[in-house]
C-alpha cells in the first residue's frame, strides 16, 4: 500500500509541475509571438488556462497532504484536549462533506460538458473539468486519513 501511494505522490507532484511548466512556457510564448513578432497565437491563452487550472487543484492536493490549509486556531488552542479533538473531528466531517460535494459536483460536469468543444483547439472540456473530481477525491481520501489519525489518537491506538 505504500509504494502504491509513493508512486500517486510522486505522480499527483510531478504532474503539478508539469502543468506549471507548460503554462510558464505557453505564457511566454504568447507573449513573444504578440509583442515581438506581432503575430497572435490564440490558443496559447487558452492552453495556459487550462495547464493553470491543473496546476492550481493538484497543487491543492500536495497542500492538503502537507496539512498547509488555512486555519485559525487562536480558540482551538484554548480549548482542553478532549474538546479540542472533538472540534477537530467534526472539522475533518465538514471538510469530507465539503470536499465530497466538490468531487461530486465536478463529476456532474464531466457529464454536462462532454459534448463541447474547446474555443481555439478540437478537445473535449471534460478534459478540463477533469481536474475537479481528480484533486478532490484525492484531497477526501487525505481528510479521511486524517480524520483516522485524530480517532487512534483519541482512541490510543498505534499508528497503521
């Protein structure tokens, strides 16, 4: 199982960074085929886009496996121990709805816009849409682990 999800990670990181490189590269391009030869390339705008979205939700993914999500815990950190896992636990709840409701709603629009076309290229949207119900899945299967990590802990049991 690890070296299962070795290889997701090493695929999830080196995907994001291929998305930004692609849209570093089409982005200066644009910009030199606009300013420097004077001539417009309209679907470098358009692939950019679509590498940034990439880059944007698998960078989401790395972000939540590291923990780095925003969070104020100026009154959490106030709160005895016992509480203070029990409003961790139903954070990590809202968050799976959450995140659950996201995948779901991108999987939708996998569906809706499977028929059109992208403006200046011959691709399917769904591709693009794609990315919604990929990160998320994944960053649910994250919370859960870490909604599993707060129970052994409540529960005393070793780590798996």
């Amino acid at each position: 199982m690890a070296r299962v999800a070795h290889s997701v990670w090493w695929l999830v990181e080196n995907a994001a960074l291929a998305a930004f490189t692609c849209m570093l590269v089409l982005v200066i391009a644009q910009v030199f085929f606009r300013y420097v030869l004077a001539v417009s390339v309209p679907w470098t705008e358009e692939a950019a886009r679509w590498f940034y979205a990439y880059q944007i939700f698998l960078g989401c993914v790395i972000a939540t496996r590291e923990r780095l999500e925003v969070r104020t815990t100026i009154f959490l950190d106030r709160f005895p121990s016992w509480l203070r896992t029990a409003v961790e636990c139903l954070i990590a709840v809202a968050g799976l709805v959450f995140v659950g409701g996201i995948a779901w709603g991108g999987t939708v629009m996998i569906v809706a816009v499977s028929a059109v076309e992208a403006g200046s290229f011959r691709v399917s949207m769904s591709y693009l849409y794609a990315a919604i119900p990929i990160s998320f899945f994944l960053m649910f299967l994250l919370i859960l682990r870490n909604l599993g990590q707060i129970a052994r802990a409540v529960l005393h049991l070793p780590e798996a």
